[in-house]
C-alpha cells in the first residue's frame, strides 16, 4: 500500500503523547511493588524485556493494519486474517480487559474527585456524581475527535513529567546504592529469580498500548512512519519515566521495608508512609496525587479510544456526530452502570487483565502477521518488521509465559514476594 505523501497527517507529537499517556498508569505504583522480589536489577531487565516484546508486537500490528483501509481495527483485522473463531476470542478478551480498565479508571479517578464534589453538599450521593463528572467530561474528548485526545493527553504528558520530575528529584538526591542493590546488613536475602514470573504480568499490563494502534493508523492516514515513530518513541518515554520511578523508589526503600506496601498492593499513602522514614515526604503526597490523576486521565482517554474504534468499526458505524455518538454509548455505558451499581466489583475481576491482555498484546499479533505475510506475499508493502520468523517466535514465547504465569499466580502457586 503506498503512501500519499501530499496527504497533510496531524503532528508526530501527539501520537507520542497517546502512546505513552496509555501505558504510563497504574504501572507507576504497582511495578515498584510488583517487582520487589527481584529488586532492582531484575526489575530493569524485566521492564526492558517486556518493553521491547510489547513495543515489538504492537508494530506488528501495525505491519497487518497497513493492508486495510484506514480505520479498519481488530475486529476487521482478526476476522479477515485468522477467522471468526479468533476473532470470537480475541474480541472477548479486547473488550472485557478494556470494560474492567474504564470501570476501574472511573472508579479511581471518581474517588480522587469525591473530596471536591463532596464540597457541594450533595452528602451520600457525592462518589456518584464525582464518578458521573469524570466520566462525562473525559468521555466527551473521545466523542470530539481523536485529535481532542492528541491535544489531551499532550498536556497531560508535559504536566505529568513536570510532577514526576518534582516528585523524584529530592528522592534521587537521597538515593543509597547499598540500598538499590539490597546490600544492606537487614537486607531482605539474596533470592530473586523465583520472582520473576509474578512481575511479569504487572509488566505487561504497564506497557499496554495496543488498542491505539489501529486509532492511530486512522488518524495518520495509514502513514508508517509516524505510527511507528509514535509507538517506538511513546513506550520508551513509559520506559524511561517507569525506570527512573524504579530507581527513586527502591533506591530510598529498603527491600526488606516493602512488606506494608506489599500488603496494601502498592497504595500510595502506605507507599509514603513507608518513605517518609527516610525522606521528608512533605508535600510529595500532594505531588504524587496529581501524577497519578493525571495518569489515569490519559491512560482512561488511550484505553477509552482503542475500544471506541473497535465498536466503530465492528458496528460500520460513520465518522459522523451520529455515528460517534452510537460508538461512545458502547464504550461508556457499561463500565458506568457497572461502576454506580457494583462499585467494588472489579477487584473479583481485575486479576484477568492481564491474562486477556496477553492474548491481544502479544499471542494475537504475532498470529496476524504470519497470516498477513501468506496473504498478501505477492503484494508490496510499505513496512514489514525485522528479525524474520525468530522474532515473531521469541514474541510468542513472552505471550504464553505471561498467560501461564497470571494462570499459576491467580491459583497461588507461584512464589510471591512478601518483604
């Protein structure tokens, strides 16, 4: 498919800024928590590895997506390339990892706006309402255009890495190598390896893009280059910023403290509580708050875009008001209704995202384009990814790992970490 350069695309920025502001969410608290039985150096070589899988696989997407017309998404995909039958499976496990992300983002991010909508007076009704506002005014981004989320999730990303900077800074000042590296006299032990595979799939959760790859083609008209410039930029600044936090947090917090924050699944109050024995954490409460609301913001409008295209798409709905609005129904009323009615339902759930997040970050990927490279064999195409059938194979390998390890941990019979 060749490429109409005369074509006017949006800025590459923004596509950058989608990317990372989908992946950079609740991964900021729970890796450090989630990693901490390798601690520090198996966690960067854990964050790495599941960066370049995830990053791999999400061009991968990209290499099929470029023989359909712009706008084409899973669904079209799958059922035109592997059949109704996967289409079937990846469908269910697209939109019930996606529905349980929007049920938590609104959850989250409704308690987080509760205190100020609570100054309203409206009493016992205050965490709906604040749930309803957060939803309505971030929904309608997504209804607007993807060009509003571009424009969104942008400041959002300059604001985010402005706190974080704020945020980490003093810690880094503060850093203990004995510390990073667990070489302190208390020190939690010297196993790690055991660890690994209950990191893994927080990993993979932290690193999620992928419902934005087609979005993306659409919006850049199915121009290679700034999709791909956007997927390999947008997750290595989720890998920096995600590496950084890594350093700050288990360079000032000993291993063997994590055992409160462990309990807790990473809450940031015990987090801090946790900290301030050795930093002042003197208004970074206020610091890390702001981040990570402004981190489920973006993540809400990426994930809320990738399922919005998806419904679009499946349904043949039009580019139009109308049509937009049909697709924002899909994608917003129930997770909503969920929310209002089983406001603390998802935690039966929220286990299997990333078992049903594997299955369409990485096992479906890697499917689409060995059936694409049969299908359209005879035909040039403007973007095939390297490193042959080798790397399709090592993609699908850190596919299964993930969807066994979250099988083994979800049964408990992994070793966990507890500090």
């Amino acid at each position: 498919m060749s490429q109409d350069l005369a074509v006017k695309t949006p800025p590459l920025v923004g596509g950058m800024m989608i990317v990372a502001g989908t992946a950079i969410g609740a991964g900021m608290f729970a890796n450090p928590t989630a990693t901490a039985g390798v601690w520090y150096v198996g966690s960067i070589l854990v964050m790495a590895y599941t960066w370049f899988c995830m990053c791999m696989s999400g061009l991968m997407i990209m290499e099929a997506n470029q023989h359909y017309p712009a706008g084409a998404s899973f669904n079209t995909l799958v059922k035109d390339l592997l059949g109704p039958v996967w289409n079937v499976i990846n469908g269910l496990a697209f939109v019930l990892v996606i529905y349980i992300l929007l049920y938590a983002y609104i959850f989250v991010g409704g308690n987080m706006l509760e205190p100020f909508v609570a100054k309203l007076g409206l009493g016992a009704a205050s965490g709906k309402v604040a749930a309803t506002a957060f939803m309505l005014v971030f929904a309608a981004c997504v209804w607007w255009s993807t060009k509003a989320v571009d424009r969104v999730s942008t400041v959002l990303i300059i604001a985010m890495v402005i706190t974080f900077l704020t945020s980490v800074t003093g810690m880094l000042n503060q850093l203990n190598v004995a510390t990073l590296m667990n070489a302190l006299p208390q020190g939690a032990g010297s196993v790690y390896l055991p660890y690994v595979w209950v990191a893994l799939p927080v990993c993979l959760a932290s690193f999620g893009f992928h419902m934005n790859v087609p979005s993306l083609m659409a919006y850049y008209q199915n121009n290679i280059h700034k999709v791909r410039t956007s997927v390999v930029s947008g997750t290595l600044i989720a890998l920096v910023i995600y590496c950084v936090w890594q350093t700050a947090v288990q360079g000032v917090l000993p291993r063997h403290e994590f055992a409160p924050v462990i309990a807790a699944g990473g809450d940031v109050p015990v987090l801090l509580q946790a900290l301030s024995s050795h930093i002042d954490t003197a208004g970074l409460s206020q610091v890390l708050n702001a981040f990570a609301f402004m981190a489920i913001v973006s993540s809400f409008l990426g994930v809320s875009l990738g399922l919005f295209d998806y419904a679009a798409d499946m349904f043949h709905f039009p580019a139009n008001r109308t049509g937009r609005f049909k697709s924002a129904l899909i994608t917003f009323i129930p997770p909503y209704v969920a929310c209002i009615v089983f406001p603390t339902g998802f935690v039966t759930v929220i286990g299997y995202v990333g078992l049903g997040a594997a299955i369409w970050t990485a096992i479906i990927p890697v499917l689409l384009v060995f059936a694409s490279r049969r299908r359209f064999a005879s035909k040039a195409s403007d973007y095939r990814l390297g490193g042959g059938k080798a790397l399709l194979w090592f993609v699908l390998l850190f596919g299964l790992v993930n969807i066994v390890a979250q099988i083994l941990t979800q049964f408990g019979w992994l070793p966990t970490f507890k500090g």
